[in-house]
C-alpha cells in the first residue's frame, strides 16, 4: 500500500549514515566556492583549504604538533590498506565485530603475504565483542563505533588495550562512524583514520589518516614492496608540507575545514558529542514508549550513539515499507529512508545522530519519529 504524507511536517535533515548530513552553510553554498577547478598545489590552495582544514582538525581533535594529519584518496578503505600494508609488520591483531572491522582486519589483511593474524571475531550469533586482542602484535586494529551495526567498544576498553600494548605495537583506529561525533579517550591511539562522509557531512571519495611520531617512524623501515598509491612515506613528507601525493577531492576538504572550523566554534568535541547523545536519546526514548520497535543492541555502554540502528519487533511490520513510505514523500533528504546495513539483521533500520543531523537539538528528530508513528499507524490500519 501506498503511504501519504503532508510534507509540511516531515523533517528537512538527511538521517542516512553516509554520505550524512552536511552543515547548513555548506549546503547553501555555490560549488565554485569550493575552488575545485584551482590546482590543487597553489599556495593560496595549500595555505586557504588544506592547511586550514589540518589545523581544524587538530584544534577540534586535541591534536598536538607531533601527528601528521594526510588527506587521503579514496574514503576510508583505502585508508586502512595503506594501514596495514605499511604498518603491520609480521603480526596482526584486532577485533572483527561488523561489516568493516571484518574488512579491515580479515579481508584486506588477507591479501598481505606472511602477515600472521590473531583477530578476534565475535562468537556466532553474536554483536558484541567479548575478547581481547593480542597486546604484544606489532599492529593491532580496532574500530570504535562499528558503522553496520551500530555496536561501539567502550572507552574503558580502548583505554585498556593502549595501556597494554606491547612496546613495539602500535595501535590504529578506524573512526569514520564517530570521528567529529564521540569524544574518544585522548592519545590511546598511534594511528586514527576516518572517512570525511559521516560526521563531517562532506562528500564521499575522501579519508583522512593521522599518525603520531612513533607511527611515522616506522614508516622508514619498510618490511614489504608497497603498491604507490598505499605508499605513506611520500604521503607523509608531502602532508608536513600541507600537501597530496596524487590529486585530491578540493570540494571535501574545504567542506572538511568549514565543519571543523564550525564545530570548534560551536563548543568543540564535546559539544559535538553531546549532540550525538542528545539525538540518539530522544530516539531510544521513543522507542521505549512504542510497542513496535526497540535498539538492537540493548546495553547501552555498547551501543554506538553516531548511527544508531533500531530493530522493529512487530513481525507485520516491514522495514521495507517503512522506508517505501519515506521515499514516496517525494523529498530528496528521505530518498533513501532508513535502511539497514546488510550485515545487521533483517527488519531493522539505521538513523545518523551525526551533528549536523540537528545542530540545535531535536527537532529535525520529533518530525522524523512523528512520521514515523503515522506511517506504522496506517499500515497497521490497512
């Protein structure tokens, strides 16, 4: 059946996790002013997008002088292969609970010769990771807020693993589902890599990837030919000098450096933080007041409060034509509705509580949660 519904009073935010939500200014603006037809190593580019949109970033993350922040091609998933391919010696280790951390630490990982692989993987039947990884690896891999299915590893556990990682291990981080959203525990990390499409609200294709001094420095003692493009030694020397090593998607980092600039304007981490939650709580305590849906992951400590994913509990209602009743608005922001990630269960949907979702609370999510109870009203009443 067919499900309409006044657009007066549907919301105007994009709830998808990615590309997510854009900041206000950054979608009103002409795309010339992005200066994507400037070559990229002018020095009014390098000092007025680039090095800008470094500095943001290291105001926002409480970076200090000693980490090299590289914009890197391609999103997040390159990110993690120039990851492992340049840091992960003859051991790995890690944790494999969803989509991306599997990709990261079996799939790509599996694709280097010799490289010896102790992962955790959840036990069967499973969301959330109940092991700890091998502390004396020389690279252990680990993702904070796991984007498929919205579990997220405790801060006392990300703590933990930094505080017993053997001296010769280094520890990297995938942030891209909360990087600019979650206030993670400060330099538990010597490698944190996220895409700029979540949190940020900036068009996909780009990553970022940030080493500390001791990261970098193994970076000299190479232990495997390098394919070029996942070569970090020349991105690396090319980053201190606020540069790229092939060409880079101008548009994002200038969308990069306006987000991070307004966040750090607007409070900083902990206010961008204190969105997320405040975005993610007015949907857990809606569901708690529906007879139809529910979180999936029920503890709290580790559900992830950046992408949020709800499980519908009523069998005869459909996730599928929830999220048909949303793109039959004709809106452009509710085109793609709630769709889950395919590694969550069936019947499940997936909301962003990314920052720029709703920048003055909640109010993009009561329209959001109102349709929401129209549309399961009528097709229960059909």
């Amino acid at each position: 059946m067919s499900v309409l519904l006044s657009q007066l009073s549907l919301p105007s935010s994009t709830f998808a996790c990615g590309p997510g939500q854009a900041l206000r200014a950054v979608r009103c603006t002409p795309l010339a002013q992005t200066r994507f037809e400037r070559n990229h190593r002018a020095p009014d580019i390098v000092r007025e997008v680039y090095q800008q949109a470094a500095e943001e970033l290291k105001k926002l993350l409480h970076l200090s002088n000693e980490h090299t922040v590289c914009f890197f091609p391609g999103g997040a998933s390159p990110a993690m292969d120039a990851v492992l391919w340049n840091l992960a010696q003859d051991t790995l280790s890690g944790l494999a609970f969803g989509e991306f951390s599997n990709r990261w630490a079996l799939a790509m990982a599996a694709r280097i010769p010799g490289l010896k692989n102790s992962v955790r993987l959840t036990p069967p039947g499973t969301l959330i990771p109940t092991q700890e990884p091998d502390y004396n690896s020389s690279l252990i891999v680990l993702t904070p807020n796991e984007t498929s299915t919205g579990v997220q590893l405790p801060d006392e556990y990300l703590t933990s693993v930094w505080q017993q990682r053997g001296p010769d291990t280094l520890v990297a981080w995938d942030a891209t589902s909360c990087a600019g959203g979650r206030q993670l525990p400060q330099g538990a990390w010597d490698i944190l890599l996220f895409s700029l499409q979540k949190c940020f609200g900036a068009t996909g294709g780009t990553g970022v990837l940030i080493l500390n001094e001791k990261a970098a420095a193994r970076l000299s003692a190479p232990v495997r030919p390098i394919p070029y493009t996942l070569d970090l030694t020349r991105a690396v020397e090319l980053a201190r000098k606020f540069q790229t090593v092939n060409t880079p998607n101008t548009t994002a980092i200038w969308q990069c450096c306006q987000a991070a600039r307004w966040m750090n304007e607007h409070g900083g981490l902990a206010a961008m933080d204190g969105l997320c939650r405040q975005h993610a709580r007015w949907l857990t305590d809606w569901a708690s007041k529906t007879d139809f849906i529910r979180p999936l992951v029920p503890d709290e400590k580790f559900r992830s409060y950046t992408t949020l994913t709800l499980q519908l509990t009523d069998p005869h209602l459909p996730a599928d034509a929830i999220n048909q009743a949303l793109a039959d608005t004709g809106l452009a922001n509710l085109q793609d509705g709630l769709k889950r990630h395919p590694y969550a269960p069936e019947n499940s949907l997936r909301v962003s509580c990314f920052p720029f979702v709703d920048t003055d609370g909640t109010e993009q999510y009561q329209k959001l949660t109102a349709a929401l109870n129209e549309i399961v009203r009528r097709l229960r009443t059909n």
